[in-house]
C-alpha cells in the first residue's frame, strides 16, 4: 500500500489564482535554450532544450524561440536530448511552433518526453528522431 500523500498544512492557505498555487507548490522549473549548428542537409535551425518546461517558464521559452527565429523559417528541429520534463504548456509551445513554421523535428528526446509527446498523439507531427 503506497504511503499517504502529506496533508498540506492547516496553517497555510493556497493562493486563489492558478498560476499561484503552480509558482508556491512547485519550485520554478529552469529551462536553458541554445542554437547548435544549422542542419546540415537543409540549414534548418537547430535548437537544444534542457532542463523542464512547465507553466512556470512556458511563455518565456515561447519568446526566446520566437526571437531566435526571427520569421523567416519553415522547419526547426529540436534536440531534446537533455530536456527532464515538459508538461501540457511545453507542448503547447512545441505545437505552436509547428503551426507557426510548418515543420518541426524532434530530435533524442528523453524517455520521459518521448513518452509525452506519444500519448498526446504528436509523434508523427513532431516527426521524432533519435
């Protein structure tokens, strides 16, 4: 029988807002972006995400994709290979860029992303690699 989960304490009251009770529930997550080299066959930009993206971080990686890409791409790929955790707003970010630049590939991500990107039905749009 798995332990009981921890009561939250009688003495602290949870935020009214969402997001709040996200931000004081859950440390913030860190998330790092990179440019790598262009891919080689098509010069396509290639961007490595480490860390986890969840709500706390989400737009911020969505604005530092959006600027490093500028306007002019049709296809980015993606490692993931150092990427721990991504949640339903991280794929929101994934699927937004795949709608904004047409074609996305996944490249080595992380079981756990993997698995993630499988069970929302994405893996064939996300093109996943590695």
């Amino acid at each position: 029988m798995p332990d009981p989960i921890d009561p939250v304490d009688e003495g602290e009251a949870l935020p009214d807002h969402p997001t709040e009770e996200v931000s004081s529930l859950r440390p913030h997550a860190q998330v790092e972006v990179e440019v790598l080299a262009p891919e080689a066959s098509t010069g396509a930009p290639v961007i490595a995400i480490r860390g986890e993206v969840d709500l706390s971080n989400a737009a911020s990686l969505q604005s530092e994709i959006d600027e490093i890409l500028g306007g002019d791409s049709d296809r980015v790929v993606l490692d993931l290979a150092s990427l721990t955790f991504i949640d339903s707003s991280g794929i929101a970010v994934l699927v937004r860029l795949h709608n904004r630049v047409g074609s996305v590939q996944v490249r080595n991500p992380t079981a756990v992303v993997r698995r993630i990107i499988k069970v929302t039905g994405l893996e064939e749009a996300f093109g996943l690699e590695g």
